[in-house]
C-alpha cells in the first residue's frame, strides 16, 4: 500500500463575474458567487480551492482582494484553511436530533458513513463522576473508552464513555465496526432513559489536536448517563463536539 499522502480533490471553482463600476466591494462580490457555488453544491464539501495566486490571476484581482473574499467565507464557517492542504470546502453541519441514540447510529441512518478510532480501551479504577453516576464505589474496576468519531474523513467528536465491569463482552475491533448503543443492544441491554446535560467550552491543545481545531475553539459538551428498563445505570458518557460542524435539535412542545 502507498504511503503518499492523498489530498481533497482540487477545483477551479465558478467563473466569477464582476461589476467594477459598482459600491458593492470587489472582495465581497467574490465571496458572493463562491457562496452560492457552495450551497448549489457546484463547489462541493471537501473540495480545494486554487490557491489565492491562482484565483487572483484567474478574476484579474490582486491577492489581498482575494484573501479578503476568501475570509469572509472561512468566518462563515463555509470554507476553512488547512496547513499543507489548503482552502477546504467545509464538509455541511451535522444536526443530532435529541433522542437517546448513539452519534453512531444517527449519523448511518444519515448516510455520512461513521468511522471510529479507538484511543483507550480497557479496564480502570472508578473515580469522579462516573463513579457516582453509574453507582461503583471509588477505586472499583469499570471499562472505559475513548474514542474518536469521524465523518467525511474529518473529526466530528472525541468520546469517553465509562461502562460497569462485566457488562458486556466488547473489544477495541468491534468498538471501530459498531456503535456503543449498538454493541449494548447486541449484547440484550434494553436502554429505556438517559438523563443529559449540554454546554459550552474552549478546546484544549490535546482536544484541538486530535479534532483538527485550534486551541480554545468552541466544542459543544454533552455528558450523558443512560441507564436499563431495570432502572441500572449502564453507561455514562462525556463528550465534545466540533461546534462548527455539530448541533443538537430538539422540538419543543407548549403546554
């Protein structure tokens, strides 16, 4: 197998028109068109664009003109800027419903083809948080995993889920084919609530490292503790999210 590297395919992009009599500024009538490229899907999520030497050339403009309209989308959360690869269509948000499902399971019900990357697997003492919520005395053996959750070959969340010992049989292998929720209702776990809080907070270096984000980038929170149809707590989960590329949806209903 090759070890070259494989980048984004690259794209020329539309042909731009410009009205230099107008006020409108020349940057943003760039941005404009390279905008409605996006969302017709003519310049599709995780194409590269020409570089900005390139597109200058192309539209007559000079490069900071250029740079200006590029910006303009990467602060719309349209394009984003990657070392080594260049300027990257972003891939679209991914909108989870409020359910108690596994980001596994709605993303393939969505087709946008979940991977997984194990970070951690394996047996550890009970401590904090975990502890009280699945109810195992501190220092009492539960299986924890981290995981880090992918789509459209971009990093979406970073998981760590911590389970009571015994409860199922799970490896690192089945953890990166299968979902969590999907491995508990494999092995006749029958999840019926789950109590669920949501924030708000910077990414550390070690977050922004394996998410592709820069240090102290918003991340959505989510700890989660679901628990059996016999009233057990089975699982408790804490994570973070690309709050550029994830949202939570939720119906509300008036009384």
């Amino acid at each position: 197998m090759s070890d070259r590297v494989r980048y984004p395919r690259r794209v020329h992009g539309p042909t731009v028109t410009l009205d230099r009599g107008s006020p409108v500024p020349l940057y943003f009538q760039v941005a404009q068109q390279l905008e409605a490229a996006i969302r017709a899907g003519e310049l599709p999520p995780g194409a590269r664009l020409d570089n900005e030497l390139e597109l200058a050339a192309r539209y007559r403009l000079s490069r900071p003109t250029v740079r200006q309209a590029i910006q303009h989308l990467v602060d719309k959360g349209l394009l984003v800027r990657k070392r080594g690869v260049g300027t990257q269509v972003v891939q679209s948000r991914v909108r989870r419903p409020l359910e108690l499902s596994s980001l596994y399971d709605d993303l393939a019900a969505a087709g946008r083809e979940p991977r997984t990357r194990v970070l951690e697997f394996g047996p550890v003492p009970a401590e904090g948080e975990a502890a009280a919520q699945l109810g195992v005395p501190p220092g009492g053996e539960v299986v924890r995993l981290r995981r880090l959750r992918l789509t459209g070959g971009e990093p979406l969340a970073l998981m760590t889920n911590v389970l009571p010992a015994g409860l199922i049989e799970v490896t690192a292998a089945g953890l990166e084919e299968h979902g969590l929720y999907e491995t508990l209702r494999a092995a006749g776990v029958n999840l019926r609530i789950a109590h669920q809080t949501i924030g708000a907070r910077g990414a550390t270096a070690a977050e922004a490292r394996l998410l592709d984000e820069r240090r102290g980038a918003p991340l959505l929170t989510m700890t989660r503790t679901a628990f059996d149809d016999k009233g057990a707590a089975v699982e408790y989960g804490a994570h973070v999210y690309r709050a550029a590329r994830y949202s939570f949806s939720h119906t509300l209903v008036g009384k």
